[in-house]
C-alpha cells in the first residue's frame, strides 16, 4: 500500500497569487528547486470542436492513445430533447487533422462522461445513461472504440450491479482491465461502487467497503502500475456530510487483494473546509496524486476556495495554490519522472483573467482564452506536448468546446556548473524553438521569452461557426518582471507552468 502523508495547515507551501479580476482556466507545474529554472513553452494550435450555436455543452474530457491519438467527448444539452443531455465526440488522429463534418453523435441521453485508453489504440468511454424521462434511473454503461471502423461499439451496461448508477470515472490496467467507479443510488441512497471488468464480465464489485460516507459524490478512479503490471487500484470522492462539512475521501486496494482500505477524512486541509472536485492520477505505483478544490469557510459569495495539490508518494504536499479568488473544477495531469516536470494542474478561475506561463516567480502572465471553464488536460510523454480542452461562451449565449495544444522545452538550470537538462523526447530545446502545428490545427506556434516586455493583452480572433478549425490569434509574449492585469471584467484560460527536478 502507498504511504499517507496527513495534511496540517502550516505545511501547505504557498504558491503563485493570482491578483487579478473574474472566470478563467489555468494550470500550473510544481515550484522549481534546487536553482531557479526557464522552459520554453510553445502554443501549437487551438480548435473549436463542437458545434451549433446557442448550444449549451458541458463536461468535456480528454485522452491521448499510445500512438499519439487525440479524444474529446462531451454532453450538450436539449438537442434530442429540452433539459437533456446527448454525448458527443471529436478525435484526432495521430499526425492528422480533426475528424473532417460535424462532431460524433455517441450516445443520447446520456451524461457524465469519462475516456480511458491503453495500448496503441484502444480507448473506451464510460457514461450515465437513461431512457430519456428525467426522474427515472441512470445506468453505468460503457463503449469502445473501434479503431478499424472509426466507430464506437454497441455500448453495455456493467452486469449486474451497473443500474442505478451515476458519475461514473473509469480506468484501464496495462493488459485492458477495466476498472470502473461509479455513485449507487440503489434504495434512494448514494454509495460508492466499483466493478473490475475483464473481456467484458465482472471478475468483481460492489460497494467499495470500509469507508463510512454520508453523501458521496464525484468519485475519481487511478490504476496505478509499473513495468506493464498494475499494482494499486485508488478511488477519491467528496462527502458532503452537511454541517460538518464536505470532505475528500481516498480508498485503495492492491489489484490482486479483495478489500479496500479507506482514508476517512483526514485528507482534509482546513478544519471548516469545503472540499469538492477531487481528481487523482496515477504515473506509476510510487507517483500518485491528487489534488481538489476547497474553501476554508461556507461555499458562498465572497468565499475563498483553494486548489490544493498533494501527491500520496513520496509522501509530500508539492504545494498549494492560495487564491483569493474562487477556484473550481480542478484537472491533473502526471508527466513520467525522468522528464523532470513537476504534476500539472489546470483549474477554472473565477477572478482571473489570462494565459499565464509560469516558469519562473513570479508566474508569467499574457492572455489567450476568455470565458473559459471545465477544463480537462493530458500530457503527452512521447512529445512533451500538453493538450487541453474547455468550455467557451461563444458569445450567442451559449458554449463551445475548445481544444489546445503546447510544447514545452524543457528548462535548462540558471546557476552554474550544472548541465543541461536532456530534453524532453520529440522536442528540440533551443532559444527561439520553432514547432510546426499538427496538420489540420489552427494556430501558428508562439514562443514565451522570458526576457520579453509584457504587451497591452489582445483579445484572441473569434472561431468561425464551423468545426473546421480555424486560426486563432497567437500568444503574446510575457515577462517574469511584469504581469499585466486585464480589466475587461472576461473569464479567461489561465496557463502556469513551472519545473522541479524528478523525484519519483
């Protein structure tokens, strides 16, 4: 089982302020030590894909094959019928464009939806499904897809003990075990569950024991493995138990055992904390993180909300982003430890405005995305890309689901007498790097110099109401000696990366 670390306050590492003012999405990487660090990180491309305006689109996720294969699915709500929602789908192929016509119908009436993938090519989402009544139960099912059609696979219901089932996260072992995790509302209670899936039948699951919970919700499934052999299975939810507040709970088991082995809540942080949002990864069975949103008072208006990230093993708080201003909807992306990049986090802000690039501190700050919200995010190990999605207004009162793409240099040490790092694999380092757009993307590169001065912030081209992507305006340079702060009262997408060396 993997060491716990309890959480006191006094320990939480302060990190980056964000000073400025209302909804934005941003992402950070560990502090750096050991001698300050400069990485080079490099806006690829941004696409819209979704579709229809006025639409209202919610929920999107990411994941990212083995070959190098992009997914996003997503509810939108009232396209088959008012108030519901259906799930849609985009891919991008490895060194190809977007999906050429409009995005994927997946499944209708249908929410909630996860991705997972293992192998070279092999990707399987998971959903809450119903019969289209709004009052009447969901069901956990899950589909996969099929790379030789380009098409999804007949989805099914978990066996047996996948009815009344909701907020389903799922998980794949190296071989393609699935692991999935869901909220039971059987008896009109709510229960964590869990069902280990093999070829298709349930060699397990259940309620995932020993843990005493009230009102679960949110739970988050990682399968921690090393060497091609999974090791741990690790489920994380918030329990909202009311007047004594909302609280993370963690379990894990060992692949191979039959009980799980429950936290409780002293993964809390602040004693009248509102905790919400967890998200756990797993980049091995010794680097496991996870991280979560939480308030140190009543949720409300004019209420702080922190990001908090802890990783498990090696059994340290990495830091804590204390931000005055709300933050929501956290999402957690690991990087293998021999590339020498700290976790990657990226949240929704509620009081900042810009694209920050945060590789030295004070972060680095210039503007790319407003009104953004709902992020998810992916690292690519085999490029050194990062890749996003987002919710985006689109102006005509209702949403899109964007796309992003960066690559990142990796740093190269300021004190002396220390070499280079190597570099991150796919990418060339070099002071001014040129990075071509993925084919069918939409955005010329643009570089970040740390020793630029910070332009006036510009508000990025709108997208044409087509799939097809189109170009978006390139990202402004930014200086670590000056952050600018937009008035303009938009939400926007927040980046802030920063590199450590590997410690897993």
């Amino acid at each position: 089982m993997i060491r716990r670390v309890p959480v006191p306050r006094r320990h939480l590492l302060p990190v980056w302020l964000a000073v400025a003012a209302t909804a934005s999405i941003a992402v950070v990487m560990a502090t750096p030590r050991h001698g300050a660090t400069h990485a080079q990180v490099v806006l690829a491309s941004t696409a819209r894909i979704s579709e229809g305006a006025g639409a209202e689109v919610r929920n999107p996720r990411l994941s990212l094959t083995g070959d190098g294969a992009v997914f996003a699915v997503w509810e939108q709500v009232g396209a088959t019928a008012p108030g519901l929602s259906d799930i849609y789908y985009r891919y991008l192929p490895a060194g190809g464009g977007w999906q050429p016509g409009a995005p994927g119908l997946l499944n209708r009436f249908a929410e909630s939806p996860t991705l997972a993938t293992y192998g070279a090519a092999e990707v399987t989402v998971g959903f809450s499904q119903h019969s289209g009544v709004e009052s009447e139960p969901r069901r956990v099912q899950y589909a996969v897809w099929n790379a030789e059609t380009r098409k999804w696979l007949r989805p099914k219901t978990i066996p047996g003990i996948g009815e009344d089932g909701i907020e389903p996260d799922i998980a794949h072992e190296p071989d393609g075990t699935l692991w999935v995790t869901w909220i039971s509302t059987r008896g009109g209670g709510r229960s964590p569950y869990y069902a280990k899936l093999r070829n298709g039948l349930v060699e397990s699951g259940g309620t995932i024991d020993d843990c005493v919970v009230v009102n679960p919700s949110w739970p988050r499934i990682a399968v921690a493995a090393d060497r091609d052999a999974a090791e741990q299975v690790h489920v994380v939810w918030y329990d909202d138990q009311y007047a004594d507040g909302a609280f993370i709970q963690h379990a894990s088991r060992e692949v191979a055992g039959a009980h799980w082995a429950c936290d409780g809540n002293d993964l809390q942080a602040f004693e009248a904390g509102q905790a919400r949002s967890p998200v756990i990864e797993a980049a091995g069975a010794d680097a496991v993180c996870m991280v979560w949103q939480e308030g140190d008072g009543p949720l409300g208006v004019g209420q702080r909300q922190e990001i908090i990230r802890y990783c498990e093993t090696p059994g340290e708080i990495l830091e804590q982003s204390d931000l005055s201003a709300r933050s929501t909807m956290p999402s957690l992306a690991l990087a293998p430890g021999d590339l020498a990049l700290g976790p990657l986090v990226v949240w929704a802000e509620q009081k900042a405005k810009a694209l920050w690039f945060g590789y030295a501190t004070p972060p680095i700050q210039t503007p790319l995305r407003p009104n953004s919200r709902m992020p998810d995010i992916v690292f690519d190990p085999r490029t050194g890309d990062i890749h996003a999605v987002w919710v985006e207004d689109d102006g005509q009162g209702g949403a899109d689901v964007h796309y992003g793409r960066w690559s990142v240099l990796p740093p190269t040490p300021t004190h002396t007498g220390t070499p280079s790092r190597t570099p991150t694999p796919g990418v060339t380092a070099s002071a001014s790097p040129s990075t071509s757009a993925t084919p069918g993307d939409a955005t010329p590169p643009a570089t970040v110099d740390p020793s630029a001065t910070p332009p006036t912030p510009v508000e990025p081209t709108p997208t044409p109401s087509t799939p097809t992507p189109t170009a978006a305006s390139p990202t402004p340079t930014a200086s670590a000696t000056a952050t600018p702060t937009p008035t303009d009262g938009v939400t926007r997408l927040y980046l802030s990366i920063a590199f450590r060396p590997p410690t897993w």
